[in-house]
C-alpha cells in the first residue's frame, strides 16, 4: 500500500481538473467519516394507521403516498 505522501505527490502531478476530483473525493471520504452511526430502527410508528384499515388497502396507501411524493393532489380510485 502506498502511503498518503505518495498519494498526495501522484494528485500533485494530475491536471487541474482531475486534482478537484481528487479533493472532492477526499472531502466526501472526510463526511462520510464524520456521519453518525445510524441507530436501530424506532418501530414507534406502528399501528398509526390502525382507523383507516378498513378505508384502504396496502396497495391503494402506497399509490397515495406516491402521489403524495410527486406532488398529486388527485385521488386514485
């Protein structure tokens, strides 16, 4: 493996385009470092629908939640 001088010193010698590259791909690396470790699941959500489970099926409630997303106001049926 090379060491980061190494690394460093071939960036140096790249054209100008590809070094943003380069730096780009470091500052990314550098964030997802930084990221928080996602915590377990929270399944506090469950049953909230529960008043409405006769009024739709799972199908027509992912068709709504996907017009919702877009930006549809119209109803399907």
């Amino acid at each position: 493996m090379e060491t980061i001088e190494e690394v460093f010193r071939k960036a140096a010698e790249l054209p100008e385009d590809l070094q943003k590259e380069v730096a780009d791909f470091v500052q990314f690396l550098s964030a997802k470092q930084r990221r928080p470790l996602r915590t377990r699941l929270r399944l506090n959500w469950i049953g909230a629908l529960r008043d409405i489970r006769d009024k739709y099926t799972s199908v027509e409630l992912q068709h709504k939640a996907s017009d919702w997303r877009i930006g549809k106001t119209s109803a399907r049926h």
